[in-house]
C-alpha cells in the first residue's frame, strides 16, 4: 500500500466484498461500503467496488456450487404455478400497500 488513502480504499472494498458474500447481495455491499465504511466515496471508487462485490458474489457461489442461490433471476418463492389471473388480482393490494408507505413516510419527513 502506497499512501493512507489506498489503504482506506482497500479496506472499504474488503469490508465491501465481505458484506456481497456474507448476504450473496453485490449491490448491498455496494451500498454498505458508501454508507458505512468510506467517509469518501469517488465515482472510480465505485466502479472498482462493484466489481470486487460481483466476483466474491461469484467466487463463493462457485465455491458452494449453487448459482441458482444467488442468481437475481431465479426469485422463485415456491415452486408452484400461478395463473396470470392470481398475479393481478395481487396488483391492488401492493397499490394500496405503496400508497400507505408514500403516505407514512411523508407523515413522518414532515
């Protein structure tokens, strides 16, 4: 490590890289090392913790074998077949279940 801000950088990283592989959530380790572990955070720094989230991501699915696990694609909650008809009669409750969050949480800035 050359300077001090190389080193804070490689730790916010790690501490990034652990966070996506703990949680199999990339963009979570992202976020956690923008939060919680950089007190600066540049746009290069960005784009080099991304991908330092997405390959231990990577490395310990392959590690465990299982892709599938964390796979953004594959949100299957069960393993049944639902009709499109059972898909849209849900649409309202999330309508109103967002309204009420919208709501809540203007209620709550103000």
């Amino acid at each position: 490590v050359r300077n001090d801000l190389e080193r804070r950088n490689l730790i916010s990283i790690g501490a990034a890289a652990g966070f996506a592989s703990a949680f199999g959530a990339p963009i979570g380790g992202l976020l956690y090392s923008m939060e919680e572990a950089s007190s600066f955070f540049s746009h290069d720094m960005l784009w080099k913790t991304l991908t330092s989230t997405v390959l231990a991501t990577l490395c310990i699915a392959i590690y465990y074998g299982n892709l599938k696990r964390y796979s953004m694609l594959s949100l299957e909650i069960g393993e049944t077949e639902e009709s499109l008809l059972t898909q849209f009669t849900e649409a309202p409750l999330y309508i109103i279940m967002g309204a009420l969050g919208g709501i809540f949480g203007a209620l709550f800035n103000n």
